[in-house]
C-alpha cells in the first residue's frame, strides 16, 4: 500500500491514520510539480493528495482515503473509541466540516492567484479569507472546551484540525483568543503517531 503525500498537507491525516494502524505502507512524497505530472495525474487526475493506492485500487479524497483505512484496520480506531450510530455520525460531521469548510477556507491563502489576478484584489481577498477562517475557528474552539478531543476520544478529526491550526500558524493568523488550542496542540504532539508522521514529513512541531 502507497500513500502519496505533500509534507504539512491534508494529506498528513491519512499519514497518521496509517501509523496508528501499524500497517505496513510505502510512503510517497511529492511537490508542487510532481503533483501535475502525468504519471500522478493518471493516479489523481485532480493532481491533489492524498491519494492511496493499495493493488489495483487507487482511492481520493481525504475522507474517502480515510474510510478504506478504517475499513481495513477497524481494530486501529482511526476514527475513535466508540462507534455507536450516533458517535459515526459525529466523527462524519467533524470530518465534513475540516474538510469541506474549514479546509477550503484556506484556499485563497495557498493560492489567491487561482482566484483574483491583481494584486490589490488578492490582498483584499485573503483578508477576508483570513476573516473567514479565524471566525470558522471558534466551532472547534468551543468544542475543545468541553472535551479533550473533538468527538470525544481521538480520533483522525483532531489531525486534521491539528494539520489545520499548523496552517493558521504559518499565515501568522491571530487565533490567540482561542484558549483551548495551546493545549490541544501539545495533547496531539504528545501522540506517537503524529511524532512519526511529522519525523517522516520532514516537519517540526509546533
Ligand atoms: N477535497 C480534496 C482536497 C485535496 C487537496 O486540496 N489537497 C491539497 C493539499 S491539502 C493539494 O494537494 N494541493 C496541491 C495542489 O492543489 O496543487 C481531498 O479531500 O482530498
């Protein structure tokens, strides 16, 4: 099995998932380019990670990549402890919302040129892609002051969110009045999974 990864991408989750699976995988890091080459493309014609490949399936999309990992490894709970109805429904909230709002938000931050051409507009667009973003934050925030982890027990939903805040970092986004992530952070840096991913992501902690 080959997981294909950009270093402090979304794709870090499934990279962590399958560390605490203990599965024995191939991991494949690529940049910017490789992404658009031919070869990867014929794997992910999207030219995103991450993308798993395990014989001849060839799985995308993070919550996708993440679902076939928890499939093979129930064991692992990938996706925490409990899983009755209501608490598979929970981590499927939580995943949605990191990776279809929370995730997306950061889009003009990466790549404001994909969206707006001059200059002032770009500017104009991250500051309200920053707006965006911090304001999403307080969802998790207020969550984080319940309980430790987002659905209750660690799960695949905290890495994201962990991969998430590392974003809000290096766009030097003001999230100060969140009080709960300081210590979220460490709980996930103290995981061992994380230390590996992050190790072999070439990534330090934060
Ligand atoms: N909806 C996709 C999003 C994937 C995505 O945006 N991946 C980013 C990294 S977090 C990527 O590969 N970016 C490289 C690019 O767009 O060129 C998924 O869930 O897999």
């Amino acid at each position: 099995m080959k997981l294909y990864i950009l270093p402090g991408a979304c794709s870090f989750v499934p990279h962590t998932a399958l560390e605490w699976t203990g599965a024995d995988y191939e991991l494949e890091i690529m940049d910017h380019d490789a992404l658009k080459s031919d070869a990867y493309l014929s794997i992910n014609p999207q030219g995103t990670v991450p993308a798993l490949v395990d014989g001849d399936t060839v799985v995308t999309q993070n919550i996708a990549v993440q679902t076939y990992i928890n499939a093979l490894y129930p064991d692992a709970k990938i996706f925490g402890a409990n899983q009755s109805p209501v608490e598979k429904a929970d981590i499927m909230h939580w995943l949605a919302f990191l990776n279809a709002d929370l995730h997306k938000g950061f889009a003009p931050l990466f790549a404001p040129h994909k969206f707006v051409e001059e200059d002032t507009a770009q500017e104009d667009l991250q500051s309200n892609a920053q707006e965006k973003v911090i304001s999403m934050l307080d969802i998790p925030n207020t969550q984080l002051g319940k309980q430790e982890y987002l659905t209750g027990s660690k799960s695949t939903a905290d890495v994201y969110l962990y991969v998430v805040l590392r974003w809000a970092k290096k766009f030097n986004l003001n999230v100060e009045k969140y009080q709960n992530f300081n210590a979220f952070i460490s709980r996930i840096e103290a995981d061992k999974g994380v230390t590996a991913a992050l190790a072999q992501e070439g990534l330090e902690k934060v």
